[in-house]
C-alpha cells in the first residue's frame, strides 16, 4: 500500500520551492536546510537556481553556487549552461561572474562563454572570459586559436595575459 501523506522532507521541499518562487531565497535555505533526503535537497538547490537565473539575477544565482553546501546538488546539464544563459542574454560580465563562482565546475562554461563571444566577434569580451582561467597553458592555446580566427587586422596578443587580470588592462588593439 502507498503511504497517502508527503514525508517531512517532502513537505519542506515543497515549502523551500514556494518560498524560493515567492522571492524569499532566504527563508528558503533555511528551510531546505532541515531536509535530509538527498533527492529532494537536489530538487530543491537546482530549482533555486533556476528560479532566480529566470529572474535574471546574478548575485542571487551567485549567491545560491555558493550557499549551496554540497555542489554536486547543483551539478546537471542546465548548471553547466547558466553562464551561456546570460551571455547570450547580452550580460557578459554576469556570465563570468556565474562561471568564477562555480569554481573548477566553471572551466568549461567559461571557454563556452569566450567562444560565444569570439563567435560575435567580441574581442574583448574573449580576453576578459579567458583571464579568469588559471591553467596558463589552456588560456594561451585558446587564445592563439582565437586570434588565428580573426581577420589580420583583429588579431589577439596573447602576451601579458594574466589570471584574474581586468579586461580593461588586458585589451591589445
């Protein structure tokens, strides 16, 4: 026989979305907090993260990586694809916000944001997604293979190119 009532940790599940759907992400952490299934603390963190990339907020979406406290709750293919999400939304800055808050899981979101942005033709956008990589090697390869892409006149320097180095320090004309 099929038990007819939700489980507690069913019931703060739902509780948790409605908060997070109502704008309350706070109460919402705190009441996913009291949940011990696996299953719905996943359910929970990745419709938060939902829910506030739909709204369009960074910060929350940041905020919502960090909080998190077991990152593998967030891992899925929509969470590898939030930092596409804004940049293609036009937020460039937000989607390597997004990738840099996601740690190592944020590597790859942040090559598919430069070549995004090398495939409109964003320079600048290329070097300031590319910056924030740390694996020296990887960044330098990536941005040869861009700069051979582009037209002479456009090409990328990819001497000086630092980790965590702004954009605005880092631009070759």
């Amino acid at each position: 026989m099929m038990p007819t009532h939700a489980s507690a940790d069913e019931q703060l599940k739902d509780q948790a979305i409605r908060l997070a759907l109502s704008g309350d992400t706070i109460g919402a952490r705190e009441t996913v907090s009291g949940v011990s299934d696996r299953r719905y603390l996943r359910d929970v963190w990745q419709m938060m993260l939902f829910i506030e990339s739909e709204r369009g907020n960074v910060q929350a979406v940041k905020d919502t990586i960090v909080s998190c406290p077991d990152r593998s709750l967030l891992a899925s293919h929509f969470y590898l694809e939030l930092p596409q999400v804004f940049v293609k939304a036009g937020d460039r800055s937000g989607a390597i916000e997004i990738a840099k808050a996601m740690g190592e899981a944020g590597t790859l979101p942040l090559i598919g944001v430069a070549a995004h942005l090398a495939q409109d033709g964003d320079v600048a956008g290329v070097r300031e997604a590319l910056s924030h990589l740390d694996d020296e090697e990887l960044r330098t390869m990536i941005l040869r293979k861009v700069s051979s892409l582009q037209p002479k006149g456009e090409r990328l320097d990819t001497r000086g190119l630092k980790t965590n180095q702004g954009a605005s320090d880092t631009l070759a004309a």
